[in-house]
C-alpha cells in the first residue's frame, strides 16, 4: 500500500526517494526542479511527480516526508498537519524552538504522527548502546562526549553547529534519557567566513546533574566521527567510522584509585539506518505509535541549537 510523497529529491532526498519505494510505500515525489523531476520519472516510472504542493496537499497520501532546505521545514510541516498528513521532517525540525514545538503541540492536539529525521537514533551501534545502558550494566550515565570533525563542504547559509550538531544532539539527549537542559555554554571560531563558526565547542548541562560535550568542525584535518559515554562503572566509546563500540570496564573508585577490567567490543549489527529509520516511520503510520525521534525529541535538539547559536552571536 503506497503512503507517502516524498517531497524534495536533492541529495538526500533521492536516498528516501529509493527507501519509500524499496519499501512498496511511495505514493509520489514533489520536486521544483524540472532537472530533478526528470530524472526522478526516469529512475521511477508510473511514480506521480508533482510540482505543486498544494497537490501534494490535497492528494490522498496518508502522509508526507520533508527533505527540503530547513528554512522551509516550519511552514512545510504545518500545512501538511493542516491538511490531516502525518509529516516525517529532516532534521532540523526548524530554526526556532517556537516554530518546532508549534509542529509539536499541532500534531498532538490532532493525533498525527510527527518524526524527524535523526538520522543516528536508528543506527544500529546507537541502539545498541541505548539498550546496554538501559540495563544498568554501565552503572549510572554521568557524561557523553561527541565529535563530528573533517574538512567538509563549507557552507555559506548556515554554520557547522547548525550543520553537524543535530546528529549528535539527538544522540546525547536519547543516551541521556532526555533529561531537561539546564544550562548551555557555547564557543565557535569563524576561520574562513565572517560570522560562520567554522568549529563550535558546546557544553551542556541538565536538570539532575548529566553533562555533555560537543565538538563539531567541517575545517579540521582528521575524519573523526565518535560518542564517548562515561559511566559510574563503565565507559563506552562509538568509533562512527569503524563502526566499533568498546565497552571500557575502568573508571575510578570512591578513594580516588584508578580501576581497570580491561575492554571488549560487542557485535552489532550492520543494517543500514535508513531503511531502519523508514521502516519505524510506516510503522508508527499503521500503528500510531509515537515515533522514537518524535516531535519533542525535535524541539529538545532545536531548543539547545538556538540557545547555543545565541551565545555564539554574542
């Protein structure tokens, strides 16, 4: 049964484009650019192409899935709400916290399913680490430190906070249990551009006493891609890259003194978090369940980029 209309088919677009359809749920695909609206009738022939949302709108798809520039998110996501679809929206959900807990408050006052796309919480080392600290083995979560580092694509409309840190965003707060952000420090260089931080170190600090850490750059040598998470008992490291998480059984005792069990590195599956990620969506589609990285989850990780982009901007 098709359900959704992919609208936008860019770069990351035409990757939900192949997952909906792999998945016998593309309903269509929305795109403004005539170039890319060939293309996709050619890779997808007899799948409808529209060029006009207010079609999309009134079409009877069951929901739409938004991989459009983010200034557009807000006003995309609420007319698509307005007219009675459940949204998949890419991350970030929006720019303002206002905006996103709008979405959020709409879709729940009317019962519709709103996921973002975070994209990490469906990897398969995230979940395995989510459950492995579930089960208390870690002793209790006290930080998460992560990095997003290479030399990337530079952008001249938005600045690499913006740009990497919603991944990691959603990742601290998920490991975190989403507890209630506290307080926000944030400092950023702008190397290349005026006002466009090229390398952003945030530090955060919640409600109970967890902290966490973020180091996110597109101007740094090295492709480094990790979650470090410390534990009262143990400590975890994602190696994104490798694809490796080892449990660390060290830490230290209550007289000060260093403790050290050695390591091991768990097998964790491979699949591809983007078929994951779809699949969770046309599940909470027939099911209704709320998503994992639901509309709250969104406003969390827009709510602590805004409050960092505030001190960044002095």
């Amino acid at each position: 049964m098709t359900q959704v209309i992919v609208v936008g088919a860019g770069n990351w677009g035409k990757n939900l484009v192949r997952n909906f359809d792999e998945l016998a749920a593309l309903a269509g695909v929305a795109e403004v650019n005539p170039e890319l609206r060939g293309k996709i009738s050619t890779v997808y022939p007899g799948v409808p192409i529209y060029q006009d949302y207010q079609t999309v709108l009134e079409s009877d798809a069951q929901a739409v899935v938004l991989a459009t520039p983010a200034p557009t998110h807000f006003h995309l996501a609420l007319a698509a709400l307005e007219a009675g679809k459940d949204v998949f929206v890419e991350k970030p959900m929006t720019l303002r916290t206002a905006e996103a807990r709008h979405l959020a408050d709409y879709a729940a006052a009317h019962s519709l399913i709103l996921m973002v796309g975070h994209l990490l919480l469906y990897q398969p080392a995230i979940a395995w680490m989510r459950e492995y600290l579930v089960s208390g083995k870690a002793g209790k979560v006290l930080h998460v430190a992560t990095q997003r580092l290479k030399l990337g694509k530079v952008r001249r409309e938005e600045n690499v906070w913006w740009s990497f840190a919603p991944h990691d965003l959603s990742v601290v707060l998920d490991l975190l249990g989403n507890p209630q952000i506290r307080q926000v420090q944030a400092q950023g260089q702008a190397i290349l551009q005026p006002g466009i931080e090229d390398n952003v170190h945030v530090d955060l600090e919640f409600v109970g006493g967890q902290t966490a850490h973020l180091h996110c750059s597109w101007y740094w040598p090295q492709l480094q891609r990790s979650t470090v998470v410390i534990g009262s008992e143990q400590m975890l490291v994602y190696d994104e890259v490798s694809q490796r998480v080892t449990v660390y059984q060290k830490g230290v005792d209550e007289q000060l003194n260093n403790r050290d069990q050695g390591s091991w590195c768990p097998e964790v599956a491979t699949s591809t978090p983007l078929k994951i990620e779809c699949e969770h969506f046309l599940h909470c589609l027939k099911t209704r369940e709320s998503p994992r990285s639901d509309g709250w989850n969104g406003v969390a990780v827009v709510e602590i980029l805004e409050k960092a982009q505030e001190l960044l901007d002095g």
